[in-house]
C-alpha cells in the first residue's frame, strides 16, 4: 500500500485503502467500497494497469457515465475498436439512453474472424472493465443477483477495522465470499446495463509487453527506465530498479530487476509471467 499511497495522494490528499484480506476478484472488491460510500454517490472502478492517452475524451466519458449512473444505470465504458482484438471481450451497443446507450450484449473474447466483423460491423466496443454505477445501486443488484456474496461482504466491512487511513475488512468474512468477476456477477444479469463510448487512447497494460509498447522508444524500439544499456539490440526493455544492465546483440527481449527479482523473457512470452509468478509462490 505504501507505494500506492503517493500516487494516490497526488490526486486527492484525502485517499484511503481498502485492503483486501485475500483476493476475491471484482465484485467483492466493488462492494467493499460502496459500503463505504453514501448510497447516492457514484463509484468510477477504474482497473489499476490501464493506460489512457487522452485524459481529457476519459473525462468527458466520465461524466456522461455519472449522468447515466445517476439514473440508476449500471454503466460500462465501451473502448472504441481499432484493431480485430481477440484478447478483449467486447460490449454491444443498444438503442441511444440518455449520454450513452443501452447495452445489447456482452460478449465474450471472440476468435479472430469474429473479430474481424465486429469491426467491420461497427456496434462493438471493447470491454475495458471501467464502470460508473450509484453505490447504492450496485448493492442492490449485488444483494438480488448474489446474496451470498452481498451478505459475506457486507458482515467483512461491518466486521473489520479501520486504522487512520487504511479500512481493513474481517478475514474470515471476507475469505467466505466465492471469488467472481463485476461482469459477471451483476453486469451480465442486470436489466439496467448502459455503456458510454470511451475514444481516448487506451491500452490494457496486462504484461511488459504492452508497457514496452506504451513508453517512448528510441529509433530501434528500445526503452531504458533505470540504469541499462544496450547495443546492437532492437524492440526490446530494459526496467531496473538498482543494478545496471547491459543487453548486446539480441531483440525483443524484455529484462526487469525488481530489488533480488530478476526477469529475462521474450516479448512473445510476456503472456507467460503470471505462470511464473505462481509457480514461485508454491
């Protein structure tokens, strides 16, 4: 929490953490903050590895979501399609509502020929997982939808602690929820599903090859955040947080230093860290 902690406060002085006992995926986390909110304000759950580029089309998206969120809608923001992605899952757009539209459908990440006419056919958005919804209102879907989990959530924040800034929910309660995705959980059963548009430049910044993507290269591809080098090397990232790294005669390599963590993998295989990370964890 410490290192979120400056950044946090470069935008509100105020901020404060929750801090989960576990992980339990998005929908528990969601209702642990609207229990902490009015019923009538509007929660923005924006994921934390996601890059915007232009910050002022993300306000704008922002606020016709709390418009349509005010209105007791559950909003998702529909990321404008520019390529056949078949990473994403992807939302498509109803009849017009108020500043957005009412949601069709989700759709789950479709293979590549189907992709290819999602965009063509021009109704589809990419699912983002950016959401503006009433606090209220999210724990009444929450509470109709899945009430084992609204209960469970709502004995951990009533159950636990809060310690200056930092509001810790009851382990025990908490560790009862089953784990399941705001998509899900209430987004997909809701009756009132609603979506803005969201043109603004962005990525999901699921591995270091999307960060490498995302930061400004020199004119053989490469990015040095630390102290590195490299020659003779193209499309490929060096990020050290202490020692000096040299790379010479390779391309598309990604290395990382993370205090006694040392990652060195492909750019092709950056899909693969999380598997690692795992198996170390054993």
């Amino acid at each position: 929490m410490e290192f979120a902690r400056p950044q946090a406060n470069a935008v509100v002085d105020d901020a404060y953490f929750i801090i989960e006992p576990m992980g339990r995926n998005t929908a528990p986390a969601i209702a642990l903050a609207a229990h902490r909110l009015d019923e009538d304000d509007i929660m923005l759950v924006c994921p934390s590895d996601h890059h915007i580029v232009d910050e002022a089309a993300f306000r704008r998206s922002a606020m016709a979501a709390a418009e349509l969120a005010a209105e007791d809608w559950l909003v998702s923001f529909g990321i404008a399609a520019t390529q056949p992605e078949t990473g994403y899952g992807y939302i498509r757009r109803g009849e017009a509502v108020g500043t957005g539209f009412r949601v069709h459908s989700f759709v789950e990440k479709p293979d590549l020929q189907t992709a290819i006419r999602f965009l063509a056919e021009g109704d589809y958005a990419w699912n983002g997982g950016i959401f503006a919804f009433r606090a209220g209102r999210f724990l009444a879907e929450l509470a109709q939808h899945r009430p084992e989990m609204a209960d469970a959530a709502a004995k951990a924040i009533e159950k636990g602690s809060v310690e200056k800034t930092a509001v810790k929910p009851d382990a025990a309660a908490f560790a009862a929820i089953k784990g399941e995705s705001v998509d899900y959980a209430i987004m997909e059963n809701t009756d009132r599903a609603a979506m803005v548009e969201a043109d603004m430049g962005w990525s999901d910044i699921g591995n270091w090859d999307a960060l490498l993507e995302n930061r400004a290269q020199d004119e053989n591809g490469n990015v040095i955040v630390g102290s590195g080098e490299m020659i003779d090397v193209h499309g490929s990232m060096v990020d050290s947080d202490g020692p000096h790294v040299t790379i010479v005669g390779l391309e598309n390599v990604v290395v990382v230093v993370d205090g006694d963590d040392i990652l060195v993998a492909s750019r092709t295989a950056a899909q693969q860290v999380n598997q690692a990370s795992r198996c170390k964890n054993q």
